[in-house]
C-alpha cells in the first residue's frame, strides 16, 4: 500500500471510529508550545499546575513518545451535545454543575476511535502509539498545525462546525504518511473579545493566554485552598468551568437552539456530595481529574458552591455546614467556616469551633462577612 493510500486509509478509520475530524502532520518539535510553556512557567503563570508544564522539552517533543515517530494522526472528538443544559443553569439552589465536557467519558470514547487508527497502523506493521490528554504532548498544538481549528482567544482550538465543543488526540506513528495540511484553519475570532470579557476571575490575560492561578477550570481542581477572592467567582461550577466558551458566539451556533433537556448529567446535588463516603463519589466521578484521588478535594469546592447557592432555609444546609466545620481536615473546617458566614450562620460557627480553630480560621471569616454585607 502506498504511503498515500495509508494515510487516507487511517483517516477513513478514525472518522468511520466516531472522530469528527482527522489530519495528519509530520512529527516535529512543537515549537509555539515549547516557548510558552516555557515562558508562563517562568512568568508564575501556571501556578502549581503540573500536567505539560512539568517538562516542557519532553512534552513538546513526539520523538520522546516514540524515537522513531515520522508522523502524528490527529483526530478531534465533538461533545456540542445541544440537548444538555445551559452550562451556568443550575436549575435549584444547593446543586453544583458539571462542565460539558465531563458529563460523558468523551476521553474514553476518543481514546477508543484513535485505538482503532493505531490498530491499523500496527496490523500494517508500524508502531503507534495513541496519546489523549496526557502529559506527553501538547494536544492544540498538534491539531492547529494539522488544521484542525485555530486558536481562539480563549486558548481553546476551535472548528468551524463545533466551535471548541471538540477534545483532542493524536496517534504518533513511525509510518512516514503524507501531510494533508493545506493551509492552517481561517481564524474564526475576527475581532470579538467575548470569552476575554465575561470570564469570571479574568483569567484571559491576554489574546491566548490563560492565568491559571485564576482560571476557575484549574481552582476547581487544584490542591489547595480556592483562593478566598475567587470563591463568588466559582459559584456553583463543582467541576470545570465553560463561561469562556459559552460566550464564545462560534461555540454558541455549534450548540444550535434546542431546549436543555438533559439535566441529569450536568447538575449534582451538593447535599449528596457532602454525604456520600469517598467510594460512593469516586465512583461517581470516575473520569474527573481529582489530584491524589482525594474526594476531600471535591468535598471542598461543594462547600464553596453550596456557600454560594443554599439557602440557610433548607433544613439540610445547618448540619451539612456543621459536620464540615467538625472536621478534623483543616482544609474542609475552612471552606465550611467559609460557607457558614456566607449563609448567615455566623454566631453558630463561634459556638461550634473551639478558640484556636476560630484563629486557624480568622480569614477566611473576615472575607465572607465582608462578602456577605457586600453582595448578599
Ligand atoms: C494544563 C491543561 C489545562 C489547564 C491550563 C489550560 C491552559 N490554557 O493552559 C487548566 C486546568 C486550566 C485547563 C482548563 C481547561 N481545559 Co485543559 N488541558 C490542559 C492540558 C493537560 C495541557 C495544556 C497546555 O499544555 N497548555 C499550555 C499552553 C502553553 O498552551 P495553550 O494555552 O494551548 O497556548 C497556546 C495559545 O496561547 C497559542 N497562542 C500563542 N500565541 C497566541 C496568540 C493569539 C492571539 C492566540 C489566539 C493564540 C496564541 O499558542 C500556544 C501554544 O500552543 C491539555 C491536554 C494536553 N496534553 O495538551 C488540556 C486541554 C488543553 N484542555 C482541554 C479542555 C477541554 C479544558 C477546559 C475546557 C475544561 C473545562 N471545561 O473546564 C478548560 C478550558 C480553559 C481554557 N480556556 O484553557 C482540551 C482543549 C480542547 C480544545 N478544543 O482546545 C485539552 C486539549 C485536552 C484534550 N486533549 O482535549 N486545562
């Protein structure tokens, strides 16, 4: 078989094995993400975050994933489901939202479709191997250069019929297969500055580049404290956060116009999150990045929305608080303190904590009354 006819052959495969789109690029050094990496690193910019910015050289490079790699297959998979609920919606007080992107294993499901490109290439004799969003390599850069989206302000890669409702992979190759590259996809941002605008925390600090101490998507899953300034900002986000590409007016036509039915995966209730044992929650929330597999971690951003959305009420939103704010995990006490003073409780957080815990917890206490007397 020609190296033509391959290289259309494995793209036949993955868009038959479910990919919306598929490109094929030459295995070179990514060099636009090497040099940012290497700057917001240098800049603070990534916080605490590991993921690619651990070791920019080895993730910017397809040759340490495989010494021999001629080409990479890049595939995007498009979860602009139109039936799922308004991401901002939460339709009830005391219930936290779940991006788009995680309310399927949609990573499972890509993985499966470029399972079946490397599986071609191997039955033919070459190496693959198949890389979705691992700390391996940088994900955008490979499907811009393959023309696959562009780059849109918010940093996502967007298409032209999905907006940036897409995940990227890729399958690293030995096999020497022809560039189907023509030009790089038209920029489709013109002049709007929508997702700049509207995120919550400011985090686009500039055309491209996200701050990640302050982009939601990371502080919801960091760990360590959410930042007391961001926790309105984070409002009922449990996990992920879209409003850059909610706005965003591409992303908006990919979505259509039909009316969100499907709530049952885009919305938690907060009371059984901060309930439920740890196997209970892990095994709910399998495919989410929670770091150490702690639940605490996701514990601690339910206290933050429901100190944000319960209503003092609800005859469960007290002892839910109270149990958080006898914990021995300093990090939950605070959070709870955190969302008792939002909520009105605050004469009860001083009887319940003894006087150093109160210490422990001055802060946090200050800025949730002033929050309080300023936007409740
Ligand atoms: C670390 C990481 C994060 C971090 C940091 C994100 C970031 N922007 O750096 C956090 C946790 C915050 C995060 C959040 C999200 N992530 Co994430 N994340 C990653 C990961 C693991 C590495 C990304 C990376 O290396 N970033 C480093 C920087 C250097 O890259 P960059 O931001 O793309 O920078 C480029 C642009 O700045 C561009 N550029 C340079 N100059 C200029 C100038 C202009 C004018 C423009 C427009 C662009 C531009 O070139 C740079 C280099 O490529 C990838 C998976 C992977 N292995 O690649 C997924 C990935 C990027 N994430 C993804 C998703 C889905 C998300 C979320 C939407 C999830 C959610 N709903 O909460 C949010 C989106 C937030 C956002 N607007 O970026 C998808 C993105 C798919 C897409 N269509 O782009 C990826 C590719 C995973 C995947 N395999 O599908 N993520």
């Amino acid at each position: 078989m020609s190296s033509r006819t391959l290289g259309q052959t494995v793209c036949d495969v993955a868009l038959q094995a479910g990919c919306s789109s598929v490109g094929i690029i030459e295995a070179e050094i990514m060099t636009l993400s090497r040099e940012a990496l290497l700057n917001r690193k240098a800049l603070g910019l990534a916080g605490d975050m590991q993921f690619t910015y651990r070791n920019p050289e080895r993730s910017s490079d397809p040759k340490r994933i495989m010494s021999e790699a001629r080409s990479i297959v890049a595939a995007t998979f498009a979860y602009s489901n139109p039936t799922q609920a308004r991401y901002s919606e939460a339709t009830a007080p005391g219930v936290g939202v779940i991006s788009r992107f995680a309310r399927d294993n949609y990573y499972a499901q890509l993985r499966t479709s470029l399972a079946a490109v490397a599986d071609c290439l191997r039955d033919r004799g070459y190496k693959a191997e198949v890389v979705v969003d691992s700390n391996a390599l940088v994900d955008r850069e490979v499907a811009w250069r393959a023309g696959l989206g562009w780059f849109g302000k918010n940093s996502m890669v967007l298409s032209h019929k999905d907006g940036s409702w897409i995940l990227l992979g890729s399958v690293v190759t030995d096999a020497e297969l022809p560039s189907t590259v023509d030009a790089p996809a038209a920029d489709g941002c013109s002049s709007c500055t929508k997702c700049i605008d509207y995120c919550p925390t400011k985090a686009i600090i500039a055309p491209g580049v996200i701050d990640a101490r302050r982009c939601i998507a990371w502080l919801v899953q960091s760990p360590s404290s959410i930042p007391i300034e961001y926790r309105p900002a984070v409002g009922t986000r449990l996990y992920g956060c879209d409003e850059c590409q909610e706005v965003c007016p591409p992303s908006q036509i990919a979505l259509g116009s039909s009316t969100p039915e499907d709530l049952d995966r885009s919305q938690v209730d907060l009371y059984w999150i901060l309930s439920a044992s740890n196997s209970d929650i892990l095994a709910n929330v399998d495919s989410w990045y929670i770091p150490k597999r702690d639940p605490d971690y996701v514990r601690r951003t339910a206290l933050v929305n429901l100190g944000n959305s319960a209503v003092e009420e609800d005859e469960r939103t007290w002892p839910t608080i109270e149990r958080y704010l006898r914990s021995d995990n300093v990090l939950l006490r605070s959070h709870a303190v955190w969302a008792a003073k939002r909520l009105g409780f605050a004469e009860r957080v001083a009887e319940v904590l003894k006087p150093e815990q109160l210490l422990e917890v001055e802060a946090e206490m200050e800025a949730a009354v002033e929050l309080r007397s300023k936007s409740l």
